[in-house]
C-alpha cells in the first residue's frame, strides 16, 4: 500500500486523485472485516453469463511486515475478496509458517475483480485490486503489513494545493494536503472518534470555516471546536497520504484575510489558485506564476517552496469585489450527479475518476447507496482506462490510480450482502 505516483506538473507532483483512492481502501476494508462476522461463503458464486467465461485457477502471495524486524504471525488470516459485480464472494486462510497463503478452485473471470485483505493489530490492510483474466488464471497478490506508531513527530506535510472561487459573499475553499510518513510504521492512534474510526492526522481550518459536508464513508470527523478536521485513516510510510476538504468562508465583497496554521512541520511547495481574476492577491509567502485555464475557468496562480513548523500560519488576502454569476462555478457543492473534486487541481485528463470520494447531495440509504457507489466507480474505472487509451494519461499514472480505484470498488462491493450468506 505504498503511496507514490508522478503527478501532472511539478508543482501538483506530491498530489493526485490517485492518493484518495489509495486511502480510500482501509476505510471501507475496514467497514466490510466489521461485518464480517458471518459465515465466509465458500459455495461457488453464481454462473457467469456466455460473455464472461470463467475457468477455474488461483491466488497466492507473500504477506511481509513492512517494519523493520515486525514479524507476520503464523495465524494471520488472509481473506479474499472475488467480486463478480453484482456480489462478492469471500475466502479465507491462514498463512504458512514462511507468510506464504494459497487459495486453490478461485472462479476466474474478466468480469471479476480480486484482493486480498488480512487484519493486523486491529487495523486493516489490503493488496492491490486486479481484474481477472481466464487465460492467466493463476494470480500473484503480495500483502504488506506494518506495526503501528502514534508518534506525530513522523509526518510532515509535503504540499497544499488551494483552491478559492469567490461568488457573491461567499468564498468556496478546495484544499488538498499530502502528508508523509517518514518511519516504517503505520500512523494511527488509540483515540476512537467514531466507532471503529480512530484519528490519525489533523488539519486547522481557518477562522470563519464551515465544511460544506463530509463525505459518504465516515472517514473524516470535525472536531467539537468545529475549527480541525481529523482523518481516520491511517498513513502508511511514505509520501501520498491525501486530505481533501471544502469548506465556505463569508466574503463580504470587499476583503478578506485568511490564515491558516499548520498542525506538522511543512516542507514543500504550495499553491494557490483563485477566481475571479479580477480580485487582488496580497501574500508574503508565495510569487505570483501565469493565470492557467482550466475546464474553461482562468485562475490566477501564486506557489512557492515554504519550511514552516507547527503553529506557523499560511497567510494570504484577498481584495476585489466577486463575481456574482453564480452559473461561472466550476461546480456546485450539492449535487446528486458525479462531482470533479480535483478537476481544477490537476487538469481536465482525469475529470471524471475522482468524484465519488465527496460531498454528493440527498445521499441514498443502506443497499441502494452501496449499489450507487458501486455503478458510480465502476464507469470512472472506465473513464480511466479510456483515458489511457486515448493517450491522455501516461501509463505510469494509469497503473497507480486505477489499482487503488479498483480496490475500493472490491472493498465496497465486499460488503456483506444478504445473498452472500
């Protein structure tokens, strides 16, 4: 589950959609391995149609602990996770006494997607997500494991990318931070803030903040104060560990000053963008670059590569009257239809595969909002791979983002379903 990946330009190079997805899995891992306390089904799955020939074949891996001298222990449980679309079927084993799991008699299909998850000192970690393919039925899924750490002092933050658009008297914020773990142990720590949900890093809001909405997995929590918002998701050693978050801020039309501190040492570029054009920008911190377009939209751009410490502020003001065209957003912030968090953030390549992950309106319940999400990713992996096809995505970035794409899809069809068992 390591968190690397080149991104679109030098400036976005620490932060992609692609960190998401990857984050994404052990939230809902987590959520399924808590259900999943009824009978692992072993019967075969139902019959695959004429235009999906399935053959029977295999998995195996080597589970490894990630940490130095961490040791994996000989009952660890291994399960997988075969998705045929509709259901998903689960198989269990235990490790041998080198780490090694085999599963035999696996249905494989191109129509199916498989991973591999274990739980390991209470917390969740999984493979990557392959599709399967009858003419190489016998698939390899390496697992990593960590030991756990609640030492914040091995995180740092590695970028921040802003986004302002301002209509009216109100400022909407879009901010993607990236993190990195630098031990080998997985950052999580004791503090439960929700069930089964404990708190990992934590980012200040600045004065005046309301989160427009959390999104549909339970990952984040706000704070009591209303000012941080804490992430439940552990970081794994290494560079990528993403935090999305929109909030709105009053503006009132005249001009606004905000300052935002930060909770762990920052090193590493960071980028502003705001729209309209026409508002000026005061900031000590960052220099001025060339407006950029994107999805139609000019922003004018400001950077710059800061080494600021806990408690330091990231400071900007903002002067100018705003557009009151409301109809010149890039997106609305409730919507029932796909929303493009990042569009503006990494360009217009990959528009389409990061919108399930926030803030989508009047949400669905219980088996229909499961089924939603599922339909919902299952055209971006599609949008993905066109993408790719098309050339419009290198292969590198392709590779990286439609795994982890792909293993919240088999995590989120994982869930137990009445007919499985």
């Amino acid at each position: 589950m390591k968190n690397r990946v080149a991104a679109n330009t030098d400036s976005e190079r620490e932060f992609t959609v692609y960190h998401v997805w990857q984050n994404m899995v052990w939230i809902i891992l987590c959520a399924l391995m808590l259900v999943m306390n009824t009978a692992v089904v072993t019967a075969a799955p139902p019959a695959q149609s004429a235009s999906t020939p399935e053959v029977t074949g295999s998995v195996r891996g080597q589970v490894i602990n990630g940490t130095a001298r961490g040791e994996v222990p000989p009952d660890l449980v291994v399960r997988l996770l075969v998705s045929t679309g509709a259901h998903t079927r689960t198989f269990e084993t235990a490790v041998d006494a080198n780490g090694g799991y085999l599963f035999t008699g696996v249905p494989v299909s191109a129509a199916n997607q498989y991973a591999v998850a274990a739980r390991y000192r209470e917390r969740i970690f999984s493979s990557e997500v392959v599709t399967g393919d009858p003419a190489a039925p016998d698939m390899v899924l390496p697992l990593t494991i960590y030991e756990l750490t609640e030492d914040p002092s091995v995180i740092s933050i590695s970028s921040v990318v802003t986004q302002v658009n301002i209509v009216g008297d109100t400022m909407e914020v879009r901010q993607a931070f990236t993190f990195n773990n630098r031990s080998d142990r997985l950052l999580t720590s004791s503090t439960e803030v929700s069930t089964g949900h404990f708190a990992s890093v934590a980012v200040k809001l600045p004065p005046g903040a309301q989160v427009v909405q959390l999104d549909e997995t339970g990952r984040y929590v706000l704070a009591d104060d209303g000012t941080t918002l804490v992430d439940t998701l552990p970081v794994v050693p290494g560079d990528g560990h993403g935090l999305l978050v929109i909030y709105l801020i009053p503006y009132d039309n005249i001009s606004a000053i905000i300052e935002q501190e930060v909770t762990y040492p920052l090193a590493g570029e960071v980028r502003l963008l705001v729209w309209p054009t026409t508002l000026e920008i005061i900031t000590e911190q960052l220099t001025s670059g060339e407006a950029e377009a994107r999805t139609g939209i000019t922003y004018q751009t400001f950077s710059g590569s800061l080494a600021l410490i806990p408690g330091d502020v990231l400071r900007y003001t903002l002067r100018g009257a705003a557009s009151s065209a409301a109809e010149n957003m890039v997106v609305t912030t409730r919507s029932n239809t796909v929303l493009p968090i990042l569009l503006i953030l990494i360009g217009g390549a990959v528009a389409v595969v990061g919108s399930v992950l926030f803030f989508r309106g009047r949400r669905p319940h219980g088996e229909q909002a499961r089924q939603h999400a599922i339909d919902t990713l299952l055209e971006q992996v599609a949008e993905l791979d066109r993408l790719h096809q098309s050339g419009q995505l290198n292969h590198d970035v392709w590779h990286r983002q439609r795994g982890p794409l792909k293993a919240r899809l088999a995590s989120l069809m994982g869930e137990t379903d009445p007919e499985d068992e």
